[in-house]
C-alpha cells in the first residue's frame, strides 16, 4: 500500500521544512546500500550535525518548490537520498562522511546539491570532502595564533635568564648587594 495523499504531504513539509533550514543539502544515488548500511551511514552523518533521508523524488521536488531551493530540483532524477546539514553542523565533515563511506562500502554516487545557496556538481562534493574540518581548521587557527606567542614567552625567557646571570655575576663582582657592596665602598674611601 503506498502513501496517502495526507502522508505525502506530510514528507513535502517535513522535506521542505529540513531543506529551508540546512546550510547545504547533498544529493547521492542509493542503489545498493542495504538497510545496516544506511544505519551506519546515519549514525557518522549525525556526528557532522547532518542527516540522511531517502524520500520519492516527485515529493523532493515539491518540497524544493516550497522551500525556495529549486536549484536542487537538477539532481533529483533516479533513485536519490538527500543529506541535509543543520545550521549548526559541518558540510566539509558531511561530504567526508559520505566519501569515507563510499570508499570503505562502494555504494552512494554522489550526484551534487547545495551548499548555501550554490549548486555544488558531485566533483565539487569530492574536492569539500578533502577540505579539513571545521574543528580542524580553528585547531591549525590555534596554532598559528599560539606560534608567535610561543616564540615572544621563549624570547622573555631567555632575556630574564640572560638577566639573572648578569645579576648575579655583577653581585659576585661586589658592584651590589647588601653590607659587602657599602663595605667595599667604604673601604676606598679612607
């Protein structure tokens, strides 16, 4: 038995609903992926703030008309799962997801999307997925950031080393210090 004409309206809100709010929607061709499979490959989408959704393309459409995202109309033909990125996930770590899991299952062609509001073609999807991460990127920031602030804490160092030294070899010397610098003085003044 199919879906009611209630239940499709219930997708082409729910799909339109999610593609409004992502900040960038992939397409893929499913063929071949089984059920544990499309588990997995939900459970490493989730870790990229994304979700993975299998939905009739006539429904996607309708949805992309009611949400403003008619470019994604252009890749929905054949059998089409849809990725959509929150606003608070990671793109680059969504298409990594799907590379990854192509590569270790060989299923899941990817067929293109949106990342914002730009149509993204799947050779772009493969050149975000060698991206590094968000997380990646503000730890490399970090340590770009923490390099010089090193370099100047080492460079203190060493000059208060340096300075100490130079202290106590001038208090070695009798030049200060407490009784033995006034005593030295005084003694060279009779």
């Amino acid at each position: 038995m199919g879906l009611t004409r209630q239940d499709k309206e219930k997708v082409v809100e729910e799909v339109a609903a999610q593609l409004a709010e992502s900040q960038a929607v992939f397409a893929v061709d499913y063929r071949g992926i089984t059920v544990a499979q499309a588990q997995e490959l939900r459970t490493k989408l989730a870790d990229a703030g994304a979700r993975f959704r299998v939905t009739k393309n006539t429904l996607a459409r309708l949805a992309a008309e009611r949400a403003g995202r008619e470019a994604l109309k252009e890749v929905l033909v054949g059998p089409t799962a849809l990725t959509f990125v929150a606003p608070d996930g990671d793109p680059v770590l969504a298409a990594k997801a799907i590379a990854t899991f192509r590569r270790e299952h060989d299923v899941l062609e990817p067929k293109g999307g949106l990342l914002g509001e730009a149509v993204v073609d799947a050779a772009e999807l493969a050149r975000l997925a060698a991206l590094p991460g968000r997380e990646q990127l503000v730890a490399q920031l970090v340590g770009l950031v923490a390099m010089p602030l090193t370099g100047v804490a080492r460079g203190l160092g060493q000059l208060l080393g340096g300075l100490a030294v130079q202290l106590e070899q001038i208090r070695e010397r009798g030049l200060i210090g407490g009784a033995e610098a006034g005593d030295a003085a005084a003694g060279g003044e009779d």
